[in-house]
C-alpha cells in the first residue's frame, strides 16, 4: 500500500486517540458524605469534617484506575476554614473513586495519624453536624 494511503488511517487513529483522553474519571465538583464533605477543583479543594477542616492544593492527581492522591493542611476544630485559633498539620491524602463514590483517608504527616476512611458521593450535601 503506498504511503499516501496510509495518512489518512494515521490521521484517524491519532484523531481517536486525542477524543479518549478526556474521558477518564474527574472528581471536580461537590462531594458528601455523614461525617465529611469536599469540594475541589483544578485549583485545589477544602474539606469539611465533623470537627475539622481541611485545604487540598493545586496538583493533585486522580488516576485513571480512580486513585487519587493530594497534599494539602488539616485543622483540628470547628468553624469556618480554617477553623480560627487552630494550627495547620499538614496533610496527605489518599482515596479510590469507584462510579460515584470517593473514600479517602487523610494522613496527618507531622503526628504521623491516619484519620478515616471518610466515604463521599458526588453531589452528596455537605456536613451539617459541625463542633461549636
């Protein structure tokens, strides 16, 4: 086959190939759960705990396999975020999508404490129950 025909079957397949790639799983949006609550976006994302919060910075990762993996700060304590009078821990965050459900951990690295398995859904409302 001479190469002039084969353009257009390479053209096709590398058309194809770039239509795939935004069809992976995203977890951009509101997520609620009982006890905790999260929103994110391409430029980070902030958590509600029953009595904590919680900040997710820019780059975190969901892989197409729905692992998802983030740094960010938690503060111990309720109100707004981040809760006033309450020092920042830093954070690393751990979780596996599955349709449209997110469970996470959140690893405290400066204490070195595991807090959850927090389970969320999408468009889920978020936490009610915060401490005073």
């Amino acid at each position: 086959m001479p190469r002039r025909a084969l353009l257009p079957v390479f053209l096709l397949l590398g058309a194809a190939a770039c239509g795939e790639q935004g069809t992976g799983p995203t977890l951009e949006g509101q997520w609620g759960g009982q006890v905790a609550s999260l929103q994110l976006s391409s430029s980070g994302g902030s958590l509600q705990y029953q009595c904590g919060a919680g900040t997710i910075n820019p780059g975190w990762i969901l892989t197409n396999r729905g692992t998802f993996t983030a740094t960010g700060e938690h503060f111990f304590g309720g109100g707004p975020l981040p809760p006033a009078g309450h020092g920042a821990h830093p954070a690393r965050y751990a979780g596996h999508l599955t349709g449209a459900r997110l469970v996470f951990t959140v690893t405290l690295t400066d204490l070195d404490q595991v807090l959850g398995p927090f389970e969320v859904v999408r468009g889920g409302p978020p936490v009610a129950d915060m401490c005073l």
